[in-house]
C-alpha cells in the first residue's frame, strides 16, 4: 500500500493525500493489515485520514470495532454504493 501511495502522490504531484479511500477488501488480505497499512500512512503523514467505499455496513463495522480493539485508525468517512440506474446493491 505505501508503495501505490507513493505512486498516487508522484502522479498528483503532491505531498499528501487528505482522504484515502479503501474501496473493496481483498480477500486474502486481513483487516488488521489494512488498518496497519493506513497507520503507518497517517504517522509519516502521506496521508491525513481514511474511508471506506461501496463497503457494506457488517464489513464497516466489524472494521471500525476492530480498529478499536487493535489500537489502529478506524475509517473516519464513509462514502455508500449508491447508483440511480441500478439500485441492487453488488457488495457482499
């Protein structure tokens, strides 16, 4: 992950990214790596804060409870799927 944020920042020409958004949850990456990642991201200060999107509320919150639990960031914005044409959501 901080290689990709380096990336994004070279590509955006910028020191810092206010909002990183976690979009889909690999599925063999666990949680608490995640939160980690974005840890180690917020110390060194490549990014200020991390959300979630198109995630589906039992996966934000046993993120959110998660991060409590291990000390780590939760997400602090939430951006829901949401589409006018097609109203099914297609998270799990």
């Amino acid at each position: 992950m901080a290689q990709a944020v380096e990336g994004y920042l070279k590509r955006l020409q910028t020191d810092v990214i206010d909002v990183y958004f976690f979009h889909w949850q690999g599925l063999s990456t666990p949680v608490a790596e995640t939160l980690k990642a974005y840890s180690d991201l917020l110390k060194v200060g490549k990014i200020t804060s991390i959300g979630a999107s198109n995630i589906d509320a039992v996966q934000l919150e046993s993120a959110l409870t998660m991060a409590v639990e291990a000390g780590l960031p939760g997400y602090q914005v939430a951006q829901p799927e949401y589409n006018l044409f097609s109203r099914a959501s297609k998270t799990c």
